[in-house]
C-alpha cells in the first residue's frame, strides 16, 4: 500500500511540472510569433495562428507582459524592450562574437567590403556580428535580422548539415526562388553544397537581391562540424573579377575564428 501512495505522489508531482513545461513551450512559441510577425498582433490573431484557446493566450501575454517580454501597441501586442536587454547581453559574452569582431575588422579592412558572421537558427540564418568595410552599402542588415538560409551565405550554413537536416528544410520550403524569380531545383541545390564542401566557401551572385553578391565561408569546429558563416557583400561587379582572391580572405578569417573557439 505505501509503495502505491508513493507511485501516485509521484504521479501528482509530475503533473505540475509538466504542465509548466507546456506552459512554457506555449510562451515562447507566442514569443517566436512575434519576433517573426514584427508588427503588433491581436489577440485573436496570436490565438489562432497557434491554435491556442484565447483565455490561455490571454494569460500567456498578460505574463510575458508583465516581465517586459511582450508590449501593447495600437490595440495588439509585439516583442517588449526585455528580448532588447536580452540580445544585447548576448551580444556582449557570446564567445563566438566574441571572437568574430577583431578577425572581421581586419577583413573589412582588407578587402574594403563590409564583412557579417551568420548563425544558424532553425532554418533561418542571422547575422550577428558586422563590421562596414570602405566600400560603401546598398542596404543596411540590422543584427539579428533572420534571412533564409537556401541562399547566400545560408548555402554555406546548410553545407555543414546532416542529409536528414536537409530534407527537413526542403520540406520547409514552398517552391523556393532566386531573386531574379527563378525557381531552385534540389538538384542544382545540392550541387552547390557539394561544391562549398570541395572548395570551402560559396560566391553567391543575386541569389537574395539582383546586382549584388556575397563570398562566405564556413566556420570549423575541432570536429569539423560547421559553427557559423563568415560573409563579405558587395556588388557583382565589384566582387566578380576577384572572387577567387577575396574568397582566400574570407577562408582565412573563418579559419582564425575558429581556431581562437578551439
């Protein structure tokens, strides 16, 4: 008989906890919302794009609220200034940032083009850390900006997943396209993957936006899994007619990177 009480205590405590854990996934799938839809979003859109009761998205917001995760504005809700404190902090002791920002100075002032290290998140990529090179920018990236990682230096990202980790982000992706509107087929994918992982760095021309391109390549770990994409951008007439030389800065720069995490 004691061993059964004891068999449903432990039961009762389980419950709890799992319903926290639920409650948990439940508050940062609401969080991801946001940060993805980054405009203010009704209650009953953030409800029903998550498939949430509204009481209990109700409660989820009213507590991210309260902890300055999540604001009010115009009548809808969006990210609050606590996810801003919280990316700065993590901006400030991530060891690959860390490590990134001097290399990436040097190579900016190498080549004269901005350079940017990309991290993976799910099946997108961010740019985390940038440093403006001479050469003066068509667009400004904010940090943390998500980009999709089927093109650019997201190829060089991809290149360093499993077979099955690729599947999973073809599957993701509803007939994908170059900038110029032309479709990617899977084949002419991988045959660009199997070329990063021969050559060590990807030379993207308008895959993202027409007229400009991009030389990345991957950053090693001790085991030769990849941890990150260091990237210069420019024009493609700027960067054509040296790829090959200005991708032998950019390796060197993902190598020193590297090896300072080792």
């Amino acid at each position: 008989m004691q061993e059964i009480r004891g068999a449903k205590d432990s039961e009762k405590a389980a419950a709890p906890a799992s319903s926290a854990m639920r409650s948990l996934d439940r508050a940062l799938d609401v969080l991801e919302l946001l940060e993805m839809a980054a405009r203010p979003l009704r209650l009953t859109d953030i409800a029903r794009e998550l498939n949430l009761p509204k009481a209990t998205t109700q409660r989820i917001l009213g507590t991210l609220e309260a902890h300055g995760r999540v604001e009010r504005i115009d009548g809808g809700f969006a990210t609050g200034i606590a996810s801003l404190l919280g990316a700065h902090a993590y901006v400030k002791s991530n060891r690959l940032i860390l490590a990134g920002r001097p290399v990436l100075r040097d190579l900016a002032e190498e080549t004269g083009y901005t350079a940017s290290l990309y991290v993976r998140v799910g099946y997108d990529r961010a740019v985390v850390a940038r440093v403006e090179g001479r050469v003066p920018q068509r667009y400004q990236l904010p940090i943390g900006e998500r980009l999709p990682l089927h093109q650019g230096a997201g190829k060089v990202l991809v290149a360093g997943m499993s077979p099955d980790e690729v599947d999973a982000l073809w599957a993701t992706l509803d007939e994908p396209r170059y900038a110029s509107g032309a479709v990617i087929d899977r084949a002419g994918f991988e045959r660009d993957l199997d070329a990063i992982r021969a050559k060590g760095f990807h030379y993207a021309s308008g895959e993202r936006l027409i007229g400009m391109a991009s030389i990345a390549a991957p950053i090693r770990d001790r085991d030769g899994g990849c941890l990150a994409a260091v990237q210069i951008n420019g024009t493609d007439a700027d960067l054509a007619g040296s790829a090959d030389e200005l991708s032998l800065a950019v390796r060197r720069a993902a190598d020193s990177i590297g090896r300072h995490l080792r």
